[in-house]
C-alpha cells in the first residue's frame, strides 16, 4: 500500500467513533462476501472517476454527484450487466438507507 492508501485507511478507521464498532464489524463481514468486495470496488472506482476536480473548498451540489454516479453506473450495463444490476441495487438501498443507515452525507 502506497502512503496516501494508509492515509485512507486511517481516516476511516477513525470514523469507528462516528458509526461504532458494530457498523465497523458488519461492514467488514460484507466486504468478505466477493460479491460486496467486487461490488465495493466499483463503487470506489466509480466514486473515484466521478471526484469532482473542483478546489477544496468548492463542494459539487448533490444532484450533480447523484447524476455522475448513475451515469458511470449506466455506463457499466452495457460492459458488465450483472455488476450493473448489484451495484444499482445498493446504490439504490444505500440511497434509502437500508445499507449503512448512520452514513451521513
């Protein structure tokens, strides 16, 4: 892992006294599932493709990230539709927070 990854990983294990422990554990019991795995690494490919090239201090309105989101989602039926179908399907929940329901924005 390059340091910024490490960087990463320690910003979100910080995030443990925002979501608590047991959010932390459910989480990593999804991501051992390959479908969740493969499925997170689209989002946070996606998410990557779709950062805003804004400065910091510029925030992009919401509804531009949700259209940037499902465009590269769209964009994903053509290649792979049954990724496709996993990925829309937690967008979709994690949207109407029945994944991740503490996430905050």
């Amino acid at each position: 892992m390059t340091p910024r990854e490490i960087d990463l990983v320690v910003d979100l294990a910080r995030l443990v006294k925002k979501y608590g422990p047991e959010t932390f554990e459910a989480l990593a019991r999804a991501i051992s599932s390959p479908d969740v795995s493969a499925t997170l690494a689209d989002a946070l490919q996606a998410a990557a493709r779709s950062a805003p090239t804004k400065p910091r201090g510029e925030q992009p309105s919401a509804v531009g990230k949700a259209r940037s989101i499902t465009s590269e989602l769209d964009s994903l039926k053509e290649t792979n539709p049954e990724r496709h179908s996993l990925l829309v399907a937690f967008y979709n929940d994690f949207r109407e927070s029945r994944v991740l329901p503490t996430m905050r924005d």
